[in-house]
C-alpha cells in the first residue's frame, strides 16, 4: 500500500527525503533521509477492540462519530503505544461503553490491506448490564443474535467478527479467526 500522504521530510533531521528502495535488503521503496540515512517505514495501524457479551447478547456501541456516525459497532479503536493489545482493547471497552468486563480469549484478526490496518478483537464476558458510554459512542445496548441490527453495522470487520461469534456461540466452542477484506470500491 502507497500512503496518501507521503512522508516529505526526515522525522529526526528535517532534511527533504527521497523516495527508493535502502541499501540494507529492502524489497520496498521506503522515504530515506540522504543526509542521516534515516529509514522512515509506514506500517498498519492496529484496532483493538472486544466482543462484550452476557449471555447470549452482545454489547454494541452507537458510533458518536465519524466515520459511520449513527451505526453500530463493537468497542474498538487504534493501540497506543505502550500497551499490549489485550489493554488497548479493555481500555477502548472502558472509554466507548463504559462497561466493566473481564478480558477472555484472542478472538479475530481481520487485515484491511486497502486502508493500511488490521483489526482484532478479544472475547470478553460482561460483569454486569450497566453502562456508560463514552464521547465516542451515543450508547451502549445489548443484542441477541435475532435482534442484532445488522443493516446497521458500522465496519465489515464488526460484522465478520459478530458472524464468528454466533456461529461458535451455536457450535459451543470459541476458536480463532484470521479473514482479509478483499479491495472494492463498495467497502
């Protein structure tokens, strides 16, 4: 994947990069500084997020924002540094649907190569039904399989990971997923 913006100047000098392929092996054109010698690489982002259940219901999360503001969604959002991905996905449980849970299994991995991330979501079982969503979300409800709205869901990956869900939550065993989203100009 080619970046949008790609970079212009060195992050550790300021000297005007060129864009090729380094010395050291690289297979890829990489923004190299010819002053420090600075590689600059642009990799995924990583979304962490949950699958927040009670039940048989899942808690989903009405986006406050965009993008797909007014759909659903599972809580999730990008890692920070400093945090595994099993914290970044309870502390993005916390912020969007203030709910209190106890962290399960890694659950899903979905790359989407055309934007440049890849989403994963662990299982993790609800304490109790109160919630507090956060800024990001205009609330927070829980949903059985048969009232799950899914004309509504915000992001294909939300909805490949639910699908997952119910499907081992039928089978009545939780494995591991791993999908790609193909590219369209529809996604």
């Amino acid at each position: 994947m080619k970046s949008s913006d790609p970079i212009r100047y060195c992050q550790v000098c300021g000297t005007p990069v060129v864009h090729r392929i380094p010395d050291d092996g690289d297979t890829r054109e990489r923004a190299v500084c010819p002053a420090c010698g600075k590689i600059h690489y642009v990799n995924p982002l990583m979304v962490v997020g949950t699958v927040p259940y009670l039940g048989d219901r899942v808690l989903l999360c009405k986006r406050a924002i965009e993008p797909r503001l007014g759909k659903w969604t599972l809580p999730a959002g990008f890692m920070e540094l400093g945090e595994t991905m099993a914290e970044g996905a309870a502390r993005e449980t916390d912020e969007e649907a203030g709910a209190h849970i106890e962290m399960g299994a890694f659950f899903s991995a979905i790359s989407i190569p055309r934007v440049g991330q890849v989403h994963f979501f662990y299982l993790a079982a609800l304490l109790d039904d109160r919630f507090a969503p956060g800024q990001e979300s205009l609330e927070a409800r829980l949903f059985a399989e048969a009232d799950m709205p899914w004309d509504e869901i915000a992001f294909l990956t939300v909805r490949w990971t639910l699908e997952y869900f119910f499907a081992d939550r039928r089978r009545g065993h939780f494995g591991v997923h791993e999908a790609s989203v193909p590219w369209s100009p529809k996604l």
